[in-house]
C-alpha cells in the first residue's frame, strides 16, 4: 500500500495512437512502472497515476516529454524511453531540468537522424554554448563533448549565426611518433585530424562538404596553424585541449575575432603531453572562472552515451584514479 499518495489524471489528445506510447503488449509502459515507485493505470486514452506527489509528478513529466516527441514524429523505443526516464530521475541530484530536454534537435543528418542531446549534462552542456561567447567542455570519452559542438557549430552556420567553421587539434602523440607515420607533414597529421572529420561526414552531404572546404567555409588544421590569426565571424572548436601547453591554450584563445563562438573540449584524464609538462586544459579554468560570457561545462560518466560497457570502463577508471590519489596523500 502506498503512503501518502496522490492521483494525477493525464488526458492523451485522441489523435494519438496509444500503442505508440505504450509499447506493443505495453512494453514500454512496464518500463516506466519499474522505474517509479507509482501505479500507472490505463482506460482508453486516459492514464491515471497514483503514488507519491514526488513521483507521480516525475511520471507526469515524464509522459509530457514522450508525447512532445510523438508530435514531432519521433518513434519511442525501450532505449529513447530508458533514457528519458533517467534524464527525469537526474533531477534530483542536479536541480530542475532545463527545458525541451528530449526534444532539442540540432540539426538532422543527410540520413535523417536527428542530433540532440541524450542527457541532462549533455543538453546543459548546448544551452551552455548558445549562450556563452566561450565555453570548454570538460569530461570523459564518450561524453559526446567534441561531436554535440560539431553539431552546434553546423547548426549556427546554416542558420547563418557565423559564416565558416574552424576545427583544430593539438598533434601531440599518443604513444606514437609523428616521424615512424607514413607520408608528408599532411599525412602524418592527418589521424590526429581524422575524428573531427568522421562528426563532419556523418552530418553533411558529401558534394556539400567538399564545397565548404574547398571554400574556407569549413577549416580543419593543427592547432599550430592557428598562431598568428584571427578569427572573425566563426564557431572555432579546440579538440582534445588536455594536449595544449597553458601557452599554446592562450594563443587560441586570443585568436578570437568578432561575431565569432569557440568551443574548447578535453579530458583531463587523457593527457598526452610530456612528462612535467602543464596541460592549458586544467591552467584555464583556474585564469578564467570569473569571466563573464565564459563557462565552464563539466561533463561526467553517466553523460556517457556509447556501448554501456563504456560508462562502466569510465567509473571504474575514475574510482580507481580517486584511490591512487588517496594513497599518494596519505603516503606524504
């Protein structure tokens, strides 16, 4: 018997088929009860909840977020409702929701697969730059750091909010050496490169594509292609920014002209630098926290968005990088 109960009554419009929002053999709706602790009871196209006042409200929300992406033609699968219902629990632990959260498209692929973000971190990570002049998104691999600001800076350049996109990388090596890479300078920095225009493939016609580079439209080059310019009218992303030197992170930073937006992204954990040097990733927030029209975007494990065993890998290297790091203090 549920404490404390309250009933909501939510009234589904009748132009929408409820098989839709339910599940066949009402598969998505189980999902949702075994989420929350409220009873969900259905008569044609009406849904009543009964449960807490906390709980029944999260529901409630929750079936609003799902029939705003049936309007938009969208089709719900037990994964978009599975993220959905975490989406509506993370507000707890990280105050309200921003709004439009399930439904933020940034742009639709030449496919038609509709870009947006899949959880709360990743959609107040986009609103971060839509209003923010700077903005350095922080987190794991995964995170979709690098490949939302892609998204983003597509979508101010075909709403004409900047005119050319800028994407550079520092080529720091991994483990490898530039010199034992085949080819000439371009082609040994070419992989370093090559996950920016992986994101740019998958989100513009190719004949497209090709025209905007051809154009200056589109840039993709080193970081230290950067050193001397600067940068009107354009969305710049720095990618893997854990591999500049605090040196090399001014340098970007200043290049930044009028009417233009940068987006910095990293991973602190990932740094590639030589040993005892400073990462410009970790210095800048330091410099620059109290700047305004500058924000810093944190983004953690659970705004992993690959395979599931990938968010798994993230935690388990974080909690072991918090136990190094206990050890290392108590052993001073």
């Amino acid at each position: 018997m549920l404490n404390a109960s309250t009933q909501v009554k939510i009234l589904v419009p009748g132009h929408h088929d409820m098989v839709r929002l339910l599940g066949a053999r009402d598969e998505l709706l189980k999902l949702i009860e075994s989420a929350f602790e409220t009873q969900i009871f259905v008569r044609g196209n009406e849904i009543t909840l009964t449960g807490p006042p906390a709980e029944t409200e999260r529901v409630s929300r929750l079936f609003s977020e799902l029939l705003a992406l049936l309007e938009r033609g969208h089709v719900l699968t037990s994964d978009a409702v599975g993220r959905s219902i975490q989406i509506i629990k993370d507000e707890d632990g990280e105050g309200s929701l921003p709004t439009e959260v399930l439904t933020d498209t940034l742009v639709v692929t030449p496919s038609g697969k509709p870009i947006r973000p899949k959880t709360v971190g990743q959609k107040r990570y986009c609103d971060s730059i839509r209003k923010n002049t700077i903005v350095f998104g922080i987190g794991p691999a995964g995170t979709g750091k690098t490949y939302l600001a892609v998204a983003m800076a597509i979508q101010a350049l075909k709403t004409g909010v900047v005119s050319r996109l800028i994407l550079t990388r520092p080529a720091v090596e991994a483990g490898e050496r530039l010199g034992f890479l085949p080819g000439d300078v371009a082609a040994k920095i070419d992989p370093y490169l090559r996950p920016l225009y992986d994101a740019l493939y998958e989100m513009f016609e190719p004949e497209q594509f090709r025209r905007y580079v051809e154009q200056g439209t589109v840039e993709i080059a080193p970081l230290a292609f950067m050193r001397g310019r600067t940068l009107n009218d354009a969305f710049i992303i720095l990618d893997e920014a854990q591999n500049t030197t605090p040196e090399q992170m001014k340098m970007f930073l200043t290049r930044l002209g009028f009417g233009s937006k940068a987006v910095v992204t990293g991973d602190v954990t990932q740094i590639d630098l030589p040993k005892g040097a400073h990462s410009g990733l970790i210095v800048v927030e330091e410099i620059l926290s109290k700047i305004g029209g500058v924000e810093f975007s944190h983004l953690s494990g659970k705004d992993v968005v690959r395979h599931k065993i990938v968010q798994d890998i993230v935690e388990a290297y974080g909690i072991y990088s918090e136990a190094a790091q206990r050890k290392r203090a108590r052993s001073r």
